[in-house]
C-alpha cells in the first residue's frame, strides 16, 4: 500500500471509493471539494507529477521545477479552497508534506549543491525516484478526479499518454 492510502485509511475519509492501482479509499465529495479537487487535478494531470518522462527527453532539472511549481500551485489552491474543503485539505496537505516535500527536499539538494544533474549517474537515480513518486501522484490523481465527480474511466484517459 501506498503512503497516501494508509494516510487516508487511518484517519477515516469514507464517502466516495475510488480503486487504482495500489490504492482503493473513500472520501467526501461537495461542491467546494468538487472544485478544489478539479483545480488540482488539472495541475497534477497536466505535469510531468503524472506524465511519462521518456529515457531519451526531457530534462530532470525541467522536471524538478514542474513538481516544485505544482507544489506551489498546490498550496495556492488549498488557500483559496482549503477551509471550506476539509477532506480535500487533508489529502492535499498530507500528499504535499509526505509524498511529494521528502522528494524535493532531496533533489533541491542534490542539484543545488551537489551538482547533481551534472552526473549522467544521478540523472538515471532522479529518473527512477521521479517513477516511483509518479505511482503515487497518479493514485492522488484518481483521488482528486473521483472527489471531482469524474468516472476512473475518464480520469485513465485524461492521464494516458498521448500517442
């Protein structure tokens, strides 16, 4: 199980279900959820957070300052949304603080002083770390789609790669 599922389980959300991958919870969904939820969903799926970085493009530091710029939107939305949206609250400030904040606090680092992105090494580990942080943030995705009153049906094809 994902750090997110065991989150949300422990502390009760149980309106809405939604089952992707790892992570099968419930959670409450009104209108101001439904439009918190939407607006970060549309940032999330929209990003590299949940979009496939291929091997052979892209650039990690590019990358990192997409997730960073998510992060920031993130805490925008919660501001604007978040009293009024307490379920909503919970996952976004649990996935911000303990999915995604452990990720860019390590890669900052690394890039900032030990140069990180100069090593072909350390871009193949920040490639891989960003894999294993997208299965979470694609579950967050289908949480968000689900409390924004989408099907998982559509929520796939929103973030299906595109051929």
């Amino acid at each position: 199980m994902g750090i997110l599922h065991d989150y949300l389980e422990r502390n009760g959300l149980s309106e809405c279900e939604v089952s992707v991958l790892f992570l099968k919870l419930k959670i409450k969904s009104e209108q101001t959820e439904k439009s918190a939820a939407w607006t970060l969903f549309v940032e999330l799926a929209t990003r590299i957070a949940t979009q496939e970085l291929p091997d052979d493009s892209g650039v990690e530091k590019r990358a990192l300052d997409s997730l960073y710029e998510f992060f920031k939107k993130s805490r925008d939305i919660l501001v604007q949304h978040g009293r009024l949206a307490q379920n909503f609250s919970v996952i976004a400030v649990y996935a911000m603080n303990n999915v995604m904040r452990p990720f860019l606090a390590k890669w900052h680092r690394k890039n900032e002083v030990d140069k990180a992105f100069e090593s072909v090494d350390e871009c193949i580990k920040f490639r891989a770390e960003l894999k294993e942080l997208q299965k979470e943030l694609i579950a967050l995705a289908f949480c968000l789609g689900e409390s924004a009153g989408l099907k998982p049906e559509l929520t796939e094809k929103l973030l299906a790669k595109q051929s």
